[in-house]
C-alpha cells in the first residue's frame, strides 16, 4: 500500500517531490574533496540494506549556489536517515558528469576503433560503444526508487512519505494533513480500499477548508484589529465631546453625526472581528480533526478483530461535523460581510 501524488495534496506533493530529486541531485553532484567536512559520516551509521550504501553520502554535498548556507548537523543526519530509507526501496546515486561524460568519450573511442577494425569484431565494438554512450546520457535513471511510478503518477510508501517529510517545510496544519496521509498509505491499511480512498478525499477537502477560511480571515481583517476599533472609539467620544461644548448648532449636529457614523463603524468592526476569532477556532478545529482521525486509524491498525461498519463511523462522524460546522461558518461570514456593505453604503 502507497500513496499516490494524485491522491496527495498538490502542494504538499509538491515540496515531497522536491525535497527527494534535490536530495539525490546533490549526492550525485557530491565531490571527494569535501571528505574532510564529514569524516565520520559513514562509519557511524551502519547500512541495514544491501542497497542503501550507493545512497548513505561519505561527503558533504557540493551547494547549487555561493550563496547558499552550510547546512547544521541536524539536517545533514536527517538526509543521512533519508537516504537510507530511499536506498531501502531501490534508489541510487546515478553518476556524477564526470562519470557521464567519462562514459561517453569512452564509447565513442571503442567505436572509433570498431570502425578501423573493420571486420565482425566491429560489431562488437559498436555495440559495447554505443551501450557506454548511451548509458552516460540516461544514468540519471538509475537514482529513482524501484517501482516508484504508477502510471503517470508518483508513488509514495509509508515509509518514504514519512522520511521525506522530514526535509519539508509544512505550516502545522499541513504537517498535520500530512502525518494522516502517512497513515492510510501504510500496508496494510487500517481500513478497506474504499474506505481509504474516502477518508483522503475527505482529508484533502477539509485542508482546503483551512486554507479558504485562512484566506477570508486574512481578507476581512487585512486593516483592522482590537487597536484600530479603540481608536474609533477615542475618536467618537472626542466628537461627542466637542458636540455638546460647542456653541453652534450646525457644528453640535455635524459632530454628533459623525460620531453616529464612526458608532457604526466600531459595530461593525467588532462584528468582522468576532467572526475571524470564529473563523479561526474553526481552523482549530480542523486542525484537531486531522490528529483525532489518525489517531482513530493508529488505534483500528491495532484492533485484534475484524472491522466493521460501527469501528469505522467514528471516522465519519468527526468528518462530518467537522466540514458541516465549516459551511455554517463560511455562511456566516458572508452574511456579516454583507451587513457591514450596507452600513458602508
């Protein structure tokens, strides 16, 4: 059991596929003469696998850019444990363009020989050269995980997406998703197929939920906070002040007017504020949804008996409250939207 970058939010596929090719383009561009910055790196870490060597770097990776910090050691023994995990599912460090290029001179000069030979051995020689060339041109191959693809799409064992999440950077909600996501793509799966497919449909839609509410809360109170509403209210009680000491009554009804107008203002300020906090304690809630149902999936992978209808409702029912109190909000929110539109007109 896996799970596929279809199935995975977009975004988080995303950072999860960049973080493996750049891990593995950086040991494949590794340079002996950095063996100095990690001369321990691989007697500390036994491989458990055959394969993982190939992957476990001995150097310090060469940086794409000047620019570019060193890395701390924390991260370095993260993508130490990363790439044991990958070589653990068949990948491998492809060549450096050395190598590449090594291998193609190479097959070009048998083949040149193959040419003055000018018998059957030709064959041969253009045969072995053409096989070099070639290989130096499509080495990069050899870095990808076994059975890596299914059809047009990406696939990721448990414990491959659990690694590579290490190396990513996720807001909490996201890692949060993500950590659930880990859990259905285990095998075997806590629930049936069909199930799992709903429950990751359902997942990816309420971290959709989040990010919606995220961006209308950034929205409706993009100038506005608990300070600016204390502001209007200094400044309405200085109008009414001026108000009644003024001794022109064209002056007094202006005033008091405009003190009127900032009265509703502050309602409805206050309105757009109440409704963000809720906003906001939705996205917590949604939040807490994400860990209640994979700590729900963690306690049935565990359950001795067969599961039936009535082990997995629980899972339904956190969803369904969960995305039904989301519409409730969302609708709420565009009815106070629309009553601070027609204070403002």
């Amino acid at each position: 059991m896996a799970i596929s970058s279809i199935e995975l939010d977009a975004k988080i596929y995303q950072a999860v596929a960049t973080a493996e090719a750049e891990l593995l383009k950086e040991i494949d561009e590794e340079t002996p003469a950095k063996v100095e910055d990690k001369p321990t790196e691989s007697s500390t870490t036994p491989a458990t696998e055959e394969e993982s060597p190939s992957l476990t770097p001995t150097t310090k990776p060469t940086t794409t850019s000047k620019a570019e910090t060193a890395k701390t050691p924390e991260q370095m023994e993260k993508e130490k444990k990363v790439l044991e995990v990958l070589g653990k599912y068949g990948a491998k460090k492809g060549l450096s363009w050395g190598e590449k290029i090594g291998l193609m001179v190479t097959g070009a000069v048998i083949g040149g020989v193959g040419y003055f030979i000018g018998h059957e051995a030709a064959l041969l020689a253009y045969g072995v050269g053409g096989f070099l060339a070639f290989g130096g041109l499509i080495a990069d191959v050899r870095r990808l995980r076994a059975n890596s693809k299914k059809g047009e799409a990406v696939v990721y064992p448990a414990e491959v997406l659990k690694a590579l999440l290490e190396l990513v950077t996720l807001t909490p909600e996201e890692r949060r998703y993500a950590e659930l996501m880990v859990v259905l793509a285990q095998d075997p799966c806590p629930v049936d197929e069909e199930t799992r497919k709903n429950l990751i449909q359902q997942a990816n839609g309420m971290l959709d939920d989040y990010r919606s509410l995220e961006k209308k809360r950034a929205g409706i109170t993009a100038d506005l906070s608990r300070e600016s509403i204390a502001a209007m209210e200094v400044e309405r009680e200085r109008l009414r002040a001026e108000a009644q000491t003024s001794d022109d009554e064209i002056v007094r009804q202006t005033k008091t007017k405009s003190a009127e107008l900032l009265s509703h203002r502050i309602e409805d300020a206050e309105a757009v504020l109440r409704m963000a906090e809720r906003m906001h304690a939705q996205q917590e809630a949604i939040y807490e949804a994400f860990g209640t149902l994979r700590s729900s999936l963690l306690r049935l992978a565990a359950a001795p008996s067969r599961l039936n209808e009535a082990a997995v409702r629980p899972l339904w029912e956190t969803i369904e409250q969960t995305r039904q109190q989301t519409v409730l909000v969302e609708q709420a929110v565009q009815e106070v939207v629309a009553l601070t539109g027609e204070h403002g007109g």
